[in-house]
C-alpha cells in the first residue's frame, strides 16, 4: 500500500516511521532540531507547494507536505486494514 503525499508523491506505507505536524504553533524544538539535520544531510523533500504543515518521516527521508498531519495520519489508518494489521504490522 502507498500514501499519497500530495501532488504526485506516495510513498509506501511500511516505509512511513511518524508523521507530525510542523509550523509555528505546532513544532516541537526538538522536531525543530530534527528537521533541520535532516535538511542538512539533504534528507529534506518539500512537497508543499505553499506552507508545509507536516512531515512525514520514512525510513528514506522527510516529506514536507501541506496536506495536514491528521489527514496523513487517517490516511494512514484506512489503508492499515487493508494491509492486514495496524499501522506498522508486516503481516504474519
């Protein structure tokens, strides 16, 4: 299974880690930090074609993405029956 990030991107499901919201109200320092070492080992993928308002972290990269984190995430968790299990499993 994909998730769909926002324009043309998926990226599959079993490779997704976290997804959190970002911006001024939402982000953490420490999702701060984290996305700016990302951004300098050139991990850092903008998607959003405005404002980001959450990243999607894999296990390839970050996604910044406009589409909000709550909408990622039920995304994510419709896809999971599908796959046989909660968001994560691998399946037996």
């Amino acid at each position: 299974m994909f998730l769909h990030l926002g324009g043309c991107v998926v990226v599959p499901l079993e490779e997704v880690v976290t997804i959190v919201q970002i911006g001024r109200e939402a982000s953490s320092p420490d999702t701060a930090a984290f996305l700016k070492a990302a951004e300098k080992e050139g991990l850092v993928m903008n998607i959003a074609p405005d404002q980001a308002s959450s990243a999607t972290v894999t296990t390839k990269g970050v996604y910044l993405s406009s589409i909000s984190a709550a909408t990622l995430s039920k995304r994510a968790r419709d896809l999971a029956p599908l796959r046989g299990g909660p968001l994560g499993a691998t399946g037996s």
